[in-house]
C-alpha cells in the first residue's frame, strides 16, 4: 500500500489531510530501514514488539492487517478497510464536506 498512500498524501498536500500508519513489525530496529527505504514521510507508529498484538491493535480492534480507518475532522470513522480508489473516493468525500462547511 506504500505506493498508493505515497502518491495521496503527495495528491493532498496542503490541504486538511493526514495519513497515519501503524507499523506490526515486531522490531524496531527491522522497521527503521523499511520506512526509509519505502520513503515514509507521514508519521507512522510502531504497534510494539507484541507485533500484530501490540496496544495500538488491540485499542483499534484491527485483527487483521492491513486495516484502514478514515476519520472525519471530528476523528469519527466513517470508512472502514477501503484501498485504493475506494480510499481516495472515501477522503476526497470528506475534504468536500469539510470544506463546504468552511464556506
């Protein structure tokens, strides 16, 4: 999913966005050469060396990975495992109704 949430976070720069990743590698230290290498510049957290099990899985009920969520401004999910266009479609949704109610 790198590529694609690459090319939407570069797509939404400048505008009320944020991509958040959450990492199961069960190594900090494996992890850290990856995130270069897939240029990862969005923030991105480490789930613990419980891996798929670790706190931030368990507080977000993922069982499964990869798992997205897309918030609103309120930071309620609205969308629930969307890849792709369905996620682009899901964000895009939700900056225009955010910014209708700007206006």
């Amino acid at each position: 999913m790198y590529p694609h949430e690459r090319s939407l976070v570069k797509r939404l720069e400048g505008r009320p966005f944020a991509l958040i990743g959450i990492n199961s590698d069960n190594s900090l230290d494996s992890l850290r050469p990856i995130l270069r290498a897939e240029k990862i510049t969005w923030r991105s957290f480490w789930n613990g060396p419980e891996g798929p099990r670790g706190p931030l899985s368990e507080a977000w009920g993922v069982v499964a990975w990869p798992t997205t969520y897309v918030l609103d401004a309120q930071g309620r999910i609205r969308y629930r495992n969307v890849h792709g266009e369905k996620m682009d479609g899901a964000v895009d949704t939700l900056l225009e109704e955010l910014e209708g109610e700007r206006r």
